[in-house]
C-alpha cells in the first residue's frame, strides 16, 4: 500500500506541533500562582495613633476580598483588586490584621503585624525619706507606667549627674508595657542635698524610629548623723533670786549641724539661747534667772532628722541681800566723831573695814574723829553666807565727806608753770577744800586773768606774774604763780639773711641772731665739713659755698641755708684763653676765651696790627643756649689784645691767631678721567690737593692692586681712589684710568677652509685688536668682481666664486697710535685643461684690465678712505675701505706683519680652493 504522500505527512506534522503548543500554553495558564498581599507587613505605631494598610492580589478577576481585624476602622478605599483601609486609635499591643481574596476558588490570604510603642511620658521616683542616717541603707525605685514595649526601655537611677545602675529590658515579651527599677543605696555624709533621679530611654532606633528619653523630677535627700551621746552643760550650781548667769549645751559630731535644733530651759521657764556653730559641733549659749528659791533642773535637749538628745543638770536658787552701811554724819566738818555701822541678813556674818562681827547675824560698828585725810574715804563691809557647800560674799561701801577751808599747795597750783607755745593747754591752779574752793588768778598790776579750767592756746603775751586766790565757806587761801612760755628758735631775713657776699681779701664773720625761749645757740657750718665757722675770716675763693646755721633750744630747732658768694676781679688762664689759636677755614669754630672773675667779667678781643688791626675776634658764647655771633668766611689771623673787666678790675692778653684750611680735590687738581699709553714709562696719576698744611695725597687701584712695573700695561687700566689728608681732615676722588695701544692685527682666516666648486662662496674674516678702537680696511686682487663687506668691514664674503677671486687679500688695522696689516692668498683653479687654458689667456686679459683697475682703485678711492659697497658689489673693482692705501705686494698670515709699511713677507699662507665639475 503506498505510503502518504510528502506532502500530507507535512501538513500532518505542523497539526501536532500546534496542538502540543496549545496544550502546553493551556497548562501554564492552570498552574499560574495567585496570591495576596497585605502592606505594610510590619508596622510600629505610637498608642492612639492611626495607620493605613493596603490590601491587594494579583488575581485577575477576584470574587471577593477584604481585611480583617479588631481594630476601629475610619475609611476605605477599593479596587477591582485591591483594598486600602485606614486603622484609628490603635491600642493593643499587638495585633495580626488578615487581608483576603477569593480566586479560582480558592482563598488567598497575608497575614499582617502591628505593634505599638508607648513615649516615656510618666517617670516617677518613688518620695526619699525626709532624714536618712549616715551609714544605712536606703532604697531608690523608679517606675515608668505604660511606656513600651518593655524590650526596648533602659532605665537609669543618678544621684546627680553620676549613673549608680542601669538596666535594659532587652528580651522581655514584646506585649509587656511598663517598667520598675528598684536599688539599694548605702547613705553618705556627701549624699547630704544631692539630687537623686531616673532617666527613661524608649530605643526604636532599630525599628527606624527615634530615641526618645525622659527624666523624673529630681528628689533631694538629707543625711544626717546624730551621736548618741547626751549634750554636755555648762551651768552655775548656785544661782541668786532676779540675778542673771549665762548657761551654754554643746553638743559634738553633729551634721548637718546647721540643720540640729536646740531647746534650754531652766525649770518651767524656756530660754532663749544663741546657737553657734563649731564645726561638726552645735553651742547653744543663753542667760538664765530665776524669781523664787529652791532647786531648778535645767534642761538642754538637741533635735536632728527626726531624733532627740538631751542634758540635765540641777540648779539652786537662793536669795541672799547685800549688806546695808550706814554713816552717823555722811558730811562732818573737821574733827567731828563719826560713827560707821554695817549690818545683813539673819545667817550671814558681816565683816567691817576687816574686822568681823562678834557672830552670824549681829552688826560690826567703827568711830573716829574726821579729818581732812577722811575727806572721800571709802568704808567697805562684806557679807558672807555658806550654802551647799559653796561661800558666797557680797559687799557693801559708803563714803564720807569732811568740810575743811581751801588749801594752795605747789602739787595742785605750782608756782612756777612752764608751757610751750603753740599747741591748745588747759591752765590749771588746783585749791584742796571742801566745799570746793572757787579759784582766781589775775596779774599783780590788775591786768590780764588767767581763764583757768578752759582749753585755750598758749600764747607769749600770758607771760608774767599772777596772784591766785581760793575761797569757799570755810575760808581763803592766796599764793603768787609765775608763767613762763616757751617756743621753738626763728631764724629772720634780719639776724641771719639767705645771702652774704664777701670780697676776696678782706675780713669778714658768719654770725646768725636767733629768736627763741629759753635763748638759743646757734652754730653755723659748711655743707659737707663738720667744723663749726666762728671768729674772724680772711676771704678767700675757697670760702664761697652754701653754709647751714642752726639754731637749738629746749623746745626745737630752726635751721637756715646761707649762701656765701665771694667775689674778685678777673684772670686770665693759658687753659681757658690759650696765647696761639688756629682758625680752620670753612668751620664754625669760635674762639673761647673763658676768664675767671666774679662777677663774670665782659671780654672783647681787637686786632692790634696788621691785616687785623682794629677788627672784633668773634668769642664761643660762655653760655651755651645765647646766640651764637656770625663767624667769617675770611678770618683775619694776626695778634689780638684780649681784655677783660668786671667791677673789681680788669685784666689784658695778647692772643696770636693762624688760619688753615682742609684739603680739597677738583677737577683742576685731580682730573676724573686719565689716559695713559701702553708701553710708555710707567708714572704716577696726576692728583693734587688744595689745604693748610699742604695735605698728602695717596692713590690706590680698586680691587686688585697695581703690580709694579716699569712701564705702561693694558691692565692698568681702571678705577683709582685718591685721598688727600692734612691735620683738619680729608678729601677724596674717583680717577678712571684708560690705557690705549696701538692696532694689531689678531686674526685673518678663511671659511671654509678647502675644497669648493666654481660658484661656491667664501669668506674672509678679520679681527683686530685696539684702543681705540681700529678702522678695518680691505685690499683684493684686480678684477675681483661680487665682493661684499659686513658693516664694520671686519668681514669680506664671495659668493659664486671665479678665477678672478684667487690671489692675495691684504687687512689693514689703523687708529691714532699706528697701523698693522696682514695678507692671505687664495688660489682658484679647475680640472679640466680648456679650463686652464681659457684661464690662463683669459688671465693674461685680466692682468692687464686688473693692473689698470688697481692703478684706478689705489689712486681714487682708497686714498679718500672712502669706498661704495654696492658699486663695488656690483662691478670687478678691486675693494678698499677705510684704508690709507697701501703698496704693491701681498702678505701671508703667520709672516711677517706689516706694521706702518706694506711690505712683502718671506712667505705666505695660502688657502686653496679647488673648483670642481657637477
């Protein structure tokens, strides 16, 4: 049976492919995922907050959805595969929201994870006690309701700034909420007022929030350290009715003690004490009385942090009055009988001017007759009472007064009274009597009364005698006093004048009158010498001086500076007026002619003769800030009669006076600029100076110093200093020394050295040496056409060289000094013979038309010294520039040189260029 045809077996095969690929797409469509999503995922809200949660799947055409969860729920939102829904007032810790679709079927779903977070807004430290003692423990306890979650809390009780613990509650469940962090803490003395606090730290760094912190109020403690010992009182152990005695507590070891509270009473009677503080230690001190007798405990107690301490100690109080002393006659008059009686209490035993009474209870008497002595005696009496075995006493005084009449005796009222001038005094005359006598003083003649009792200055005018009487009721008593007022020694313009003159050569004394009382003495010695000035002087220069007078007495000193001037007539001095002065020309010199004379004399000084007959020598003013006279430019010298005058003579010189002058150097004496010539002797530079005396001229090279040579170099040449000096001083000059030579002719070369073609170029160089600088000038062989020369003809080029080139070039050097030459021969020739013969007929040719052109040449332009470059550049002339001409006959370098001539040397050097075909 015959198979398919090709054809249908391929129509065959596409079918089945089509079909498994639409059975494998059909597959992949039944197998796709669905799924549902819930976002976010996780989420961490504050409590009380809101959050929206997107719900949604990929489910192409889902039957239904939706979110499920406990929490209130504000809005929604859908779409054909999504669901948003916002959660309010989120609470729960923790909550795990659904959200669902319904797909193909099946129900999908995505499970969710919200949490919430609670700030550290509450953070409470637990109330400290209000005392706590040093030494015991006390405890700290921190609670934060609420915050959360627990696992990221850290709580941390300070005392102060200083962290005591710290814990963090990393690992509890993350629903717990609220922390409590509780510690032990050991009391110090230090503690005392510090601040104890909790600090609270909610970390959510880690979910991508903040770190958020918050403290408790800070609670102060109080330490306190209260001994157990009882207080320790100071007190009387007896202490009388209505009197008043201090009572001091003290207490040590106290803190703080400025916190401890001090309560003293004595009896049922609070008092009020005045508590200091020592330290650690607490002194209450107050003043205790009491109005009835018997025994009172006084009571001292300290309170600190809640607790007490307390003294007690007993007190007796007694009432015991002073004994009563009594006068018969409290006033008597002299030598009246006085009886003194003393008497006290029942048990008390009185004693009497140290006599005591017969026995406890009874008086103690004494008499005697009055007299002026008893006027103010004092009677005492002592009481004595024995009582818990301690002896108190007590006294008792009374005073007499006796009447007698006045009494002057020399303690109360001297007769002589000395008093010093000046300050305020109180006058006195002082009468014994009772009644106190009346006292008066006035002068004999009725004049002037002293106002006795009254502060008042003294003056000279109360001198004198005075009578002063004293009265009362029992009489008068009269007695005559004398006043004497002293006052310190003045010395006046009149007894002792600030300034004596004296005349040398006569006699004269110091003396000096004083006023004073008691008379003073009065020395007078000069300043810087101990030896006191008296008698007569004779008067000399050396008694000039300041001299100091002092007068002393009892009641001071006065001194006085004199000064002393002794005058004379005048003198002349070789030191201060010398006879021979030397005037320097062009100075401000004066001349000082200082003369001894007192008063200063006048000087003036006059030509006597001469060129200065009847002219005035300006003198150097003695004081150096007068105006100094005009000094001349031309000062006469010559003989000066100097004289001088003051009121006490006068005295003549005889001054010679010279003129010189300082060296000094121009261009007339020492040119700037000098030439010298090179092989000539050898010699000084022409410098000279004006001055007086004739000054001493001396040249040196700058730098490197002249060698010595006998005649003229090259390197001579250069900068001199010259100095001229004489005895009034120096000058100096800058000489610039040149040397000129003669030209010689240094070097004559040819470039290139061999070997060129016909139309090849050459070139001739010359360099010359010279001062100044030489003129170069050129001498070519006739018929040399195409010659060129550089600016300064130092150089001769050729280009497109001919036969006509070859022969001698001569270089000729000239400037004032002289002339020097040099030659070189070059030589042209070719290969092949038409060449050489051409050249030689042509030569021939040349010859002849170069001699006539040289012949031309010479007697033209090279006799000017004149020469046109171009013309010659563009004719076959022969070339010479600023030459003088020169003779026939060529030279060669390395000969001979021509120097002044233009002869021929011996032999040449020779320079051939050979010309080759292309």
């Amino acid at each position: 049976m015959p198979g398919p045809s090709p054809g249908l077996r391929r129509a065959l095969l596409g079918l089945w492919v089509a079909l498994g690929l639409g059975i494998l797409r059909l597959s992949a469509v039944a197998q796709e995922p669905f799924w549902a999503d819930l976002q976010p995922r996780v989420a961490l809200v504050e409590r009380g907050g809101s959050l929206w949660l997107n719900c949604s799947t990929n489910c192409p055409r889902p039957e239904r959805g939706g979110l499920e969860t406990s929490l209130r729920r504000n809005g929604t939102q859908r779409g054909l595969r999504w669901l948003a829904r916002q959660l309010v007032d989120i609470r729960e810790p923790e909550t795990q929201p659904v959200c669902f679709f319904r797909c193909a079927r099946r129900t999908l779903q995505a499970r969710g994870l919200i949490r919430t977070f609670q700030r550290p807004d509450r953070v409470e430290l637990v109330p400290l006690p209000p005392w706590q003692p040093v030494g015991e423990n006390f405890t700290l306890s921190c609670r934060v309701p609420g915050a959360g979650p627990r696992g990221s809390l850290t709580l941390t009780l300070l005392r102060g700034a200083q962290e005591l613990i710290r814990r963090s509650f990393a690992g509890e469940p993350a629903r717990a909420r609220g922390a409590v962090l509780t510690a032990t803490v050991l009391a110090r003395r230090e503690d005392h007022g510090a601040n104890f606090s909790c600090r609270a730290e909610l970390d959510l760094r880690p979910q991508g929030l903040a770190l958020f912190e918050n403290s408790s109020a800070p609670r102060q403690l109080r330490t306190y350290t209260l001994p157990l010992d009882s207080p320790r009182l100071l007190a009387p152990r007896v202490l009388e009715v209505d009197s008043q005695s201090l009572v001091s507590c003290t207490l040590d070891g106290l803190f703080p003690a400025s916190e401890a509270g001090v309560h003293l009473a004595l009896g049922d009677k609070r008092l009020n004490p005045e508590v200091t503080l020592e330290g650690d230690a607490v002194v209450a001190t107050a003043t205790a009385t009491a109005e009835e007798e018997g025994i009172k405990q006084l009571v001292c107690a300290v309170t600190l942090g809640g607790e007490r301490r307390e003294g007690r100690e007993n007190v007796t109080v007694y009432s015991f009055p002073a004994p009563l002393l009594t006068l018969s006659e409290p006033s008597a008059p002299e030598g009246k009988l006085v009886t003194v009686t003393c008497t006290a209490g029942a048990r008390a035993l009185v004693t009497l001017e140290g006599v005591p009474a017969a026995a406890p209870g009874q008086p103690a008497q004494l008499q005697f007759n009055a007299t002026e002595s008893d006027d103010g005696r004092n009677f005492f009496c002592d009481a004595t009472l024995e009582l818990d075995g301690e002896t108190l006493s007590k006294n008792g005084s009374a005073e007499l007064r006796v009447l007698y009449a006045p009494r002057l005796d020399d303690a109360g009222c001297p007769r002589s009274w000395t008093w010093p001038e000046g300050p305020e005094q109180t006058l006195r005359c002082e009468a014994r009597g009772n009644p106190a006598p009346a006292v008066h003083c006035a002068r004999s003649d009725g004049g002037a009364v002293l106002a006795l009792g009254l502060l008042g200055p003294v003056t000279r005018a109360l001198a004198g005698t005075y009578r002063c009487t004293a009265a009362n009721v029992q009489g008068e008593a009269v007695k005559d006093v004398t006043l004497t007022v002293e006052y310190a020694p003045a010395l006046d313009s009149v007894g002792c004048p600030e300034r004596v003159t004296w005349l040398e050569g006569t006699e004269a004394s110091l003396s000096c009158v004083a006023h004073g009382v008691p008379p003073p003495s009065v020395s007078c010695v000069r300043s810087g010498q101990a030896d006191v000035i008296e008698g007569l002087l004779l008067v000399a220069r050396e008694h000039a001086g300041t001299y100091r007078c002092e007068a002393i007495n009892a009641r001071g000193s006065a001194a006085k500076n004199v000064a002393v001037t002794v005058e004379y007539g005048p003198s002349f001095a070789e030191r201060s007026c010398p006879s021979n002065w030397t005037w320097v020309e062009g100075s401000e010199q004066l001349f000082s002619c200082e003369v001894e004379g007192k008063p200063q004399p006048s000087v003036q000084c006059v030509g006597s003769e001469g060129a200065s007959e009847g002219l005035l020598l300006p003198l150097a003013p003695l004081n150096p800030s007068a105006s100094v006279p005009s000094v001349p430019r031309d000062l006469a010298p010559g003989i000066y009669v100097c004289n001088a005058t003051n009121p006490h003579g006068s005295a003549v010189k005889t001054v010679v006076v010279s003129a010189e002058s300082p060296p000094q150097m121009d261009d007339s004496t020492c040119p700037s600029d000098q030439t010298w010539l090179e092989g000539a002797e050898a010699a000084a530079l022409a410098c000279a100076a004006r001055g007086r005396p004739s000054p001493r001229v001396r040249c040196s090279r700058e730098g490197a110093p002249r060698p010595e040579r006998p005649r003229v170099s090259r390197e001579d040449a250069g900068t001199y200093l010259c100095v001229a000096t004489n005895a009034h001083g120096s000058d100096s000059r800058t000489v610039t020394v040149g040397v000129e030579y003669r030209p010689v002719v240094a070097e004559l070369a040819a470039s290139p050295a061999g070997g060129v073609r016909p139309g090849g170029n050459f070139t001739l160089t010359c360099r010359a040496e010279a001062w100044p600088p030489a003129q170069i000038s050129w001498r070519a062989p006739p018929g040399a056409p195409n010659i060129g020369l550089s600016s300064n003809n130092s150089t001769l080029s050729v280009a497109g060289a001919m036969g006509s080139h070859g022969g001698e070039y001569e270089c000729e050097a000239t400037n004032a000094h002289g002339r020097h030459a040099r030659r070189i021969t070059v030589r042209v020739a070719g290969p092949w013979l038409w060449i050489a013969v051409g050249g030689a007929v042509g030569g021939a040719v040349l010859l002849a038309a170069g001699a006539g052109l040289a012949f031309y040449v010479q007697s033209t332009a090279c006799k000017k010294g004149e020469y046109n470059v171009q013309e010659a550049e563009s004719s076959g002339e022969a070339v010479c520039l600023n030459g003088a001409g020169g003779g026939a006959g060529s030279g060669a370098e390395g000969g001979p040189e021509a120097e002044d001539s233009a002869e021929s040397p011996a032999g040449g050097e020779v320079f051939a260029i050979q010309l080759t075909s292309a």
